[in-house]
C-alpha cells in the first residue's frame, strides 16, 4: 500500500509544483516539489520493504 500511496503523493506534489509555477507562486511550487520528494522516498521505502519480505520467504 505504501507504494500507491507514494506515488499519488508524487502526483499530488507535480500539481502543486506545476500550479504554483503557472501562477508564480514560489511557495506552492516549493511545496509541491518537496510532495513530490516526499513521495519518491515512500515510494522506494516501501519497493525495499517488498524486496525484503522476498527475501525472507525465499530463505524458508
């Protein structure tokens, strides 16, 4: 689920980031791309959890 949900953070940040850029908006462009980061590192925390559970079941 982690992954879903970092990924529509990712879209959620690129609006704002494109929004505040359409409007020069400074502050909503800067929000959007710490969104966007904020979901890449969800995103990939939850891809490294996966690979992990993997491995796990491989060892079995």
């Amino acid at each position: 689920m982690g992954k879903l949900k970092g990924k529509a953070e990712q879209i959620k940040g690129k609006t704002k980031e494109e929004i505040g850029s359409m409007t020069d908006d400074k502050s909503m462009e800067m929000k959007g791309k710490a969104e966007k980061a904020k979901g890449r590192v969800e995103e990939s925390s939850a891809d490294a959890a996966s690979r992990m559970r993997r491995m796990g079941e491989k060892k079995r």
